[in-house]
C-alpha cells in the first residue's frame, strides 16, 4: 500500500527565503511559490534526484501550520508524505486498523495537483503524515 516517499515538509516563516538556501548550498532546482489557499499555505519545492523538500508558509489567519511555527519559531519538520496507489482504499485501510484521518475524510487536491489526506500523528510516533495519490 505505501509507496515511495513524496516529500518532507519543512514549516517556515518564508517558504522562498528557505528554499533558496538549499538551491544555493545544494544546487538542487527550486520551484516557484505557489499559493494553495484550501490548505492554507503557501509552497515551494526544492527537488532532489530522490525526493522534494517542501517548504510551507502560513497563507492568511487561518493556516493550520500558524500554530506549528508559534510553537517552533525557527521553523521545523512539519509533515512526511507518501504515495498511495489507491488514496480511497489505502484510507479505509488505514480506518480499520485504528489510524485517524484529519479533517472530513475526503481527500482535497495538494500542491501537485492529486487528492492528499493527513493522518493524525498520534497515530503514527508523533509525526504527521500526508498519503498523495500516485
């Protein structure tokens, strides 16, 4: 059911101020900001030959991760996320055996344009996780 790792999230004040610091020391292609209001942030990826780096920022009063960088002012790990080839059946699946999806359970569209849905950290050693269709 789980499939490869997507990304690792970073939470930032400036999504675009972080991001350039990995393209600068590492070289690595960085995206353009783009603005998901529905989800609240604001995103930039930095994409390595394995994986991406995403950095969010709040995006308007009421982004979830406000709250995160309150607490971790310098910012931090906010989220890993993994692909699923069913994003439906890998929910339920996880619904049965005990795991909480946040919010309503329906998935919405992420930052690469495909349905994504977290999972409770308590569920899974304390760190969040986001399921993206493949």
């Amino acid at each position: 059911m789980l499939g490869r790792l997507n990304h690792v999230a970073i939470a930032t004040k400036d999504a675009v101020k972080a991001a350039k610091i990995y393209g600068t020391a590492f070289g690595v292609q960085i995206s353009e900001a783009v603005a998901l209001p529905e989800h609240g942030v604001t995103t930039v990826f930095a994409t390595l030959p394995n994986t991406k780096i995403e950095f969010i920022e709040p995006l308007g009063e009421g982004s979830p991760i406000a709250k995160f960088l309150e607490r971790n002012a310098d910012g931090g790990i906010h989220h890993v996320c993994y692909e699923v080839v069913d994003i439906i059946a890998s929910r339920d699946t996880l619904v049965k055996e005990g795991a909480r999806v946040l919010g309503d359970g329906v998935p919405k569209i992420g930052a690469h344009g495909k349905p994504v849905l977290f999972l409770h950290p308590k569920d899974f050693s304390g760190a969040l996780v986001e399921i993206e269709q493949a």
